[in-house]
C-alpha cells in the first residue's frame, strides 16, 4: 500500500480506538476507578490495582490496542500518539505517556490539545522546567486556555526559583480562573490550594 493509503488505514483504527475509549470512559464507574488508579501513589487506594478487572477495561484495551495499530500501520499519525498517550496518563503510567506526547509534538508541533497534556505528563514526572516550557508553547498558540494557564502556574509554583517567578505562578494562576478554570483540584495531583504556595 502506499502512503496516502498507510495514512487512510491508520485514520480508521485511530477512529475505532476513539470509539472504544468513548465507550470505557463514558462508564462513571471506569472513570472513577481510572482517576482512583492514578491518584493511587497520593491517596494509597487499595482498589486502584483492581482496575484490570473492571467490565470497562476491556474497551479501554480494545482502544489502546487499536492507537497502536494506527501508529504502526503510519508512524507519522500524531492522533494517534496523543491519543494512546492520554491513555496511558489515565492509567498513571507517566513515562510512557509522556514518550508517546512527545511524538505527537514531533508530529503536530501547534497542537494545543497535545502541547497541554504533554505539560501534564511532564509536571506527573516532576519536571518542571520541560511542563513550563511546554504550556509556554501553548500560551503562544492559544493566550485564552485556563487549562495551560493553570498548568504553567503548577510548573511554575514548584520551581519557585524567584520572587518573579513566583509571581509569574500567581499571574497565570489568576489568568486561569479569570478564564474560568477555578476548582485547582480538577488535576488529581495538585495541592488543594496552590495560591498558598507561593504566598
């Protein structure tokens, strides 16, 4: 086959596996355990290791696997490398998620979508100079995004190298909830009050 129908093939599994994860992550009950797995190391829930043996797992799987057979049938699909990346974050797995961002990136540099769940794995790995970086990029594609308003205030807050810096944190934190984002705890890792933090 040639390119055009590579990038045809892998579209399709990329809309499947877009399907399946749909169809997992609309369980509330899935969604739940997802966010119980991830905040495992935070909270220590002894059911978050149990999420393999969810009904929706399987769909979730089915989603994965499918994001893999895109990337594979056309390694340029940066969908499907963001994609499979925020299934992995879903499931706490960080370093992976962020390999398959970074990719994504690679593949489609002025997304914004990617640029902000790129910053998000990165700030889950603690660093914090690469989350800033990489929701700096955001603010250049897109100035009005609480969700990368937020994200380079959490990166921000955790360097704190400087009172500048510091302020720069409390600026983009007020930017955010300015643009509607005001519950900080919509991220399942930050602190309950990061205004508190760099006061």
């Amino acid at each position: 086959p040639n390119e055009r129908e590579e990038c045809a093939q892998a579209a399709s599994r990329c809309n499947e596996g877009r399907h399946w994860k749909k169809l997992a992550l609309d369980d509330s009950s899935f969604s739940v355990a997802l966010l119980r797995l991830r905040n495992k190391g935070i909270v220590g829930d002894a059911n978050a290791e149990n999420i393999e043996q969810h009904p929706s797992f399987d769909a979730f799987l089915a989603a994965m696997h499918a994001f893999q057979d895109a990337i594979a049938k056309y390694p340029k699909m940066a969908q499907a490398y963001y994609e499979l990346g925020l299934c992995n974050l879903l499931l706490g797995r960080f370093g992976k998620a962020r390999n398959l961002l970074d990719a994504a990136v690679i593949y489609s540099p002025n997304n914004l979508a990617y640029l902000q769940l790129q910053g998000e794995a990165l700030l889950e790995l603690g660093q914090w100079q690469n989350a800033a970086t990489a929701f700096k990029k955001a603010l250049l594609l897109e100035p009005e995004s609480g969700r990368a308003n937020f994200g380079l205030a959490r990166a921000y807050a955790c360097l704190q190298r400087d009172e500048s810096q510091c302020q720069a944190a409390l600026d983009a934190l007020d930017r955010a909830q300015q643009l509607g984002l005001l519950d900080c705890r919509v991220f399942p890792n930050q602190q309950p009050d990061l205004r508190d933090q760099l006061n």
